[in-house]
C-alpha cells in the first residue's frame, strides 16, 4: 500500500504558461484570461480546501480494485488519507485518528512555512505542483504550453458557454525538469479537444486522441467542474493505457480518479467549515 500511495500525488497545480498562438483577439484574451485564473485556482485549492477522491484500477485480468481517500490543504502542505477499499469505509474511529493526526501535521507546517511563501511568484511548473498518476503528468496546462491550438466554435455544457479548440502537433518544449519530460511524453503522439469556460476564463475539459490511429476512444479524459464560489477544480481524470502501454509505459492498469466534496478546511480542528459540494 505504502507504494500505492506515493503513486498518487493530488497537488493542485501552480501555473505560469508560455504564450500560445491564436486566430484571433478574443482567442488570445481567452486564453491569457485562463493563464491567470489557473494559478488563480490552484492557489485557492491548495490554501484551504478539502476534498474526496475515489481511485478505480483495472489490470489486464479485468480485475478492479477502489481506494477512497480524502485529501486535505491548507496555506502551506497537504496530506492525503485513506479512508475506504473497494467500497468499504474504514471505522469511524480509524478515519477520525487519520484526520487528527493529518490536521496536526498540516497545522505545524503551516507554523514553519517555507522559507519561500511567494506561491503567487512561480515562474514555472514544477514536479510537486502536478497531479500524477504513477509518472504521467495530467494536466490541460500542458496542452496550452507545448500544442498547436485551433479554435473551433462554441458550446453550451451544463448552461454554460465554452470555447472549443482542438490541438495537434504538441511538442515538449517547456520544461526543463526531467520528471516533467517523461510525465508528458505521450503528448506529442496525441492530439484533441479542449474547451474553455468563456465567462470565467478557466479549463473546463480535454480530451485527448492517438494521432496515429482513428480510434474513438481518448486515451485521457480531464474533467474539471465549476464551485459556487466560481473556482473550479477537478471533477474526474481517466488514463485509458491498457491499450497504449506505449504511450503510458509506467502504467499498468486504467486508471480512473473520481473528486467530490469540496470544502473549505479548518487546520486547527481536522473539520470542514462549509457544506459540501458533490
């Protein structure tokens, strides 16, 4: 289990993207709009939230397994608790010891912050700011920095409208880490679809598609969904690498990552402080 957990690294990404090429005006103010509300959002998560996240994991036998688990933030750390497998909760008193011992450990980090607290100043992506799943990088940041885009129209999604662009022709140009290199290989074999909130200028979904194959299925879902406080956060993450092993070499199984429950968190009592938004 202790590998497992090192396989899932849930923190919210701090943003500063590169400019991208656009048809127009409006593209280019969208797209610098959803620069800005990136960092915006991710800052806001990883300073106060909660949330939940279930992991599905299907292997090559069709065999599936589920973890649930909590995850917690506050100003300056984060910490992930397992609370359930394969549907099945842990004990109350189980989950409430993790939770206590998660708020005490989250209250002494931010007691002795970093010597670096300017969060609002990063001047590039780096390993411990994405969300992993077992070494492949997922993020629709990545697709902005290192692909082609192409608006393609406008879309309502849940009463919304979206911008839609496809990308091609992504070439990993960006990052200078070697970790981030190898998390995103896979982009420059794929191409797709991205869609952008107009309103709020923020990430709403990307698919993403062999380009060597006219294959209907993505190979990667990233789903994202809107708060009522107007941020938006990850809603569902799916790797489809049982069928593109070569695009996902570190992947043994399809992976499925499922978010619920976000709450602003109070570090010095272990307990949220709003209701929950599924």
């Amino acid at each position: 289990m202790n590998s497992f957990k090192k396989a899932i690294k849930t923190v919210m990404v701090l943003v500063f993207l590169v400019p991208v090429a656009a048809q127009n005006t409006q593209t280019d103010e969208l797209i610098e709009r959803a620069k800005v509300n990136s960092l915006k959002y991710a800052l806001a998560f990883s300073s106060d939230y909660s949330s939940n996240f279930t992991v599905t994991i299907v292997d090559k036998t069709s065999e599936q397994k589920s973890y649930a688990y909590e995850y917690l933030c506050a100003r300056y750390g984060c910490r992930t608790i397992l609370v359930g497998k394969n549907g099945k909760p842990f004990s109350d008193k189980k989950i409430r010891r993790n939770r206590q011992r998660a708020a005490r450990q989250l209250k002494e980090a931010n007691r002795n912050p970093p010597a670096s607290t300017a969060r609002n100043e990063v001047s590039e992506l780096k390993p411990g700011h994405a969300f992993w799943v077992n070494g492949v990088f997922l993020q629709p940041n990545s697709i902005l920095a290192n692909c082609d885009l192409k608006k393609a129209g406008e879309i309502s999604l849940e009463g919304r409208q979206s911008a839609i662009y496809y990308f091609d022709n992504c070439v990993i140009k960006t990052f200078s880490e070697r970790r981030l290199r190898e998390g995103t290989a896979f982009l420059p074999e794929s191409k797709g679809t991205l869609w952008i909130d107009i309103e709020d200028g923020a990430f709403v979904k990307a698919e993403l598609f062999r380009r060597s194959a006219k294959i209907k299925t993505p190979v990667a879902v990233i789903d994202c969904i809107r708060m009522e406080d107007g941020n938006w956060f990850w809603k569902q993450l799916k790797v489809h690498s049982l069928e593109n092993r070569d695009l996902f070499p570190m992947l043994e199984s399809d992976w499925q990552i499922d978010f619920s429950k976000y709450t602003k968190y109070e570090t010095s009592v272990g307990t949220v402080t709003t209701e929950d938004q599924e």
